[in-house]
C-alpha cells in the first residue's frame, strides 16, 4: 500500500518531465546550414559572394577530404544560374547584391544536377531576376 503512494506521484513527476521537455525557445525561423536565403543576404554588410559565405555558412567552404589517389580533385566546384563558373575564388567577384540564393549541394547532390565529377559538391549561387 505505501509503495503505491509513492509510485503514482514518481510517475506524475516523470511525466511532467517528459512533457516539458520538448518545448525550446526559438530565436525565429531554423536556417538551413546549407542554404543563405535572400533574407540573410540583404541583412549582411559583406560585399562578396566568398565573404558572405565565411561569415554566414564557413562549413560550406571546407575541404570534405582526399577523394582520389591521383589528386585530380577540382574541389569545391561554383555554379552561376546553373552554368559552371569555377572554384571558390571566383566567388570573391560576385556581388551580394546581386545574389538570391547560395546553395551547398553535397557530392551526391552535384552528381544527380550535374554528373560526375565533383567529389567535393558545388556551390550553387542563383542571382536575382532583373
């Protein structure tokens, strides 16, 4: 009989655990660690493509690792509108102002877009319509 009178209120107290667990304050919409969205863009003092994703999205710009022998790795590939423009230093000559959206696209990702070749996945920039 008393161990029933302790039982209930230890399952009362898990409960209510369990159930305020789950609620997390927000700061506002989750950003996706993969996508700068034109929102992030307009609200950044950066001027180019490349400073932009260093201070918004570094993870974007790191080297996934050696993925042949032969070291013909081209790296992180960038795409402009869906035509390739080049490796990561080109992103330096394009303006925010004029982007819409930059994409990280994952070696998969790449290789069912655009075909094989880019072990490293792509940056995809898409810019704004005039």
């Amino acid at each position: 009989m008393r161990a029933n009178r302790l039982v209930i209120p230890a399952l009362l107290l898990l409960l209510s655990a369990c159930a305020s667990s789950g609620a997390s304050k927000s700061s506002g919409p989750r950003r996706d660690r993969n996508v700068i969205t034109r929102e992030e863009i307009s609200s950044s003092a950066e001027h180019s493509a490349l400073n932009l994703i260093r201070a918004l999205r570094p993870g974007m710009l790191n080297d996934r690792g050696k993925t042949s022998i032969s070291n013909q790795d081209p790296g992180i590939v960038v795409f402009l509108n869906d035509q390739r423009y080049g490796d990561l230093s080109s992103l330096d000559g394009i303006e925010v102002n004029s982007i819409e959206e930059i994409r990280y696209l994952s070696a998969a990702q790449a290789q069912q877009r655009y075909g094989m070749g880019y072990p490293q996945g792509v940056i995809l920039v898409t810019s704004r319509s005039r």
